[in-house]
C-alpha cells in the first residue's frame, strides 16, 4: 500500500514536472495572462472603480471574492483559537498536565 | 502576564506613542485608496495599539478584552458580507457595489463599497489579533 501510494505520488509529480516546461517564463510580458487580463486592469481600473490604487481595486472589487473568503478564514481561526484555548472543565485535554 | 513590563520609562513613553498609532492607522484605511495601505494592514495596526496597552499596563487594562475582540471580527465579517449583500436589492450580483445608488457615478459607488469592505477587513484582523494574544496569555484559571 505504502509503495503504491509513493509510486503514484512519483507519477503524478513527474507529470507536474513535465508539464512545468510548458509554462510561459517568469516576466515573460507575452503570456496569456499578460496580455488578456493585465491590461484591462491597468486601462479601465480608474474608470470602473474610481480607485487610484490598483492593488486595492484588485483586491476589493475585480477580486473580491477572494478577500471574502481571506476574511472568513480568519475570523474561523480567530474562533477555533477562542473556542480551544478557553474550553475548561473536567474533560479538557489542556488541563491534563 | 497579570501585571505589565512597563517600568515608568515605557508607561510614559506607549501614552505619546498610542494616539500615533491610532491615527496612522485611521490613516492608512481611509487613504488605502490613494497609496499603499488597505484593510489588513490597518487591522494589524489597530490590533497592535490594543496589544501595546495590555503588554505595557497589564491584563488589568481592560481596553478590549476577548468577548470585545470576537464581537469585533465577526462583526468584521458581517460588514463585509452585508456590503456584498447590499447589491441584490437593486438587481446587481454578489459583492457588485456600482449599481447601489448611493453616489452618482457607478465608480464613486464603488469607491464606496470598496471603502465599506476595507472596514469591515479592518475590524475582522484587529479583532483576531488581539483574540490570538489574549487566548495565549491567558492564565489558567483556577477550579
């Protein structure tokens, strides 16, 4: 079982690997991604948001879905750490020691 | 950490620095649309001042305590989720603040709506920082 796992997690990497090559390089200003979204955001950010700062226009309203579910992860972090840290009472794992 | 660090030298000092640090980071949300800055930094900025006091003056100082600092992220969230909500009434999508008919332009609506979520991120990782600090110095209570 345990070298059937390692050898599909092998294949699976090398896949990745393989398809890495693919991947248009680090800057490259030709890529899909530079050439179809990236300059909608850079023209017409101003106009359709009315923000000078692009970083937030992106953040808060062309992605802000994103930053809804950035927001609930944390505040789910901040209750499981309440809710850990304060359980009390006789069958608390923390006040065993 | 029931009684602070502060000697008298630091117990001045934090009083000059705190209404800086408040303003800075009023400074920061409310700006974060011209210049670097936004809701998560200005979160981290408010949180640290609440911290600041607790670390200077102790547990005693009671400036925002843990029922405070839960009430304040999830109302965080609710802010951010109620601004989203907010478009459906006038016909828009989820989080599509520019048809809100709040200002005359769609843009400066938006504007609007960014701010608004900006406040409610900002509450949401002000109230988790201060949780975090206060749940892991927190005494044990005794039976």
């Amino acid at each position: 079982m345990k070298r059937a796992t390692l050898f599909f997690l092998a294949l699976i990497g090398g896949l990745f690997i393989y398809a890495s090559f693919d991947l248009p390089p680090v800057g490259d200003h030709q890529s899909p991604a530079a050439v179809h979204v990236s300059p909608r955001y850079i023209e017409s950010a101003y106009e359709e948001t009315g923000t000078r700062n692009m970083v937030v226009a992106v953040l808060a309203d062309y992605r802000s879905f994103d930053t809804l579910g950035e927001v609930l992860v944390i505040v789910i972090a901040g209750l499981a750490i309440v809710s850990i840290l304060s359980a009390r009472g006789p069958h608390c794992p923390l006040d065993d020691h | 950490m029931h009684s602070g660090f502060g000697g008298i030298v630091l117990n001045i000092a934090f009083r000059f620095l705190l209404p800086f640090i408040l303003v800075f980071a009023v400074a920061v949300l409310m700006h974060g649309h011209h210049s670097p800055g936004g809701g998560f930094q200005a979160g981290a900025l408010l949180g640290l001042a609440v911290i600041l006091v607790q670390l200077v003056q102790g547990r005693d100082a009671k400036w925002v305590g843990r029922r405070e600092a839960v009430t304040l992220s999830c109302a965080g969230a609710l802010i951010y989720l109620g601004i989203g909500t907010l478009s459906f009434f006038w016909g828009g999508n989820f989080l599509d603040y520019g048809v809100v008919p709040v200002e005359a332009t769609a843009a400066k609506a938006r504007a609007l709506g960014i701010l608004g979520i900006e406040v409610g991120v900002t509450l949401a990782v002000m109230g988790v920082t201060i949780i975090m600090f206060d749940s892991l110095t927190r005494e044990r209570r005794e039976e």
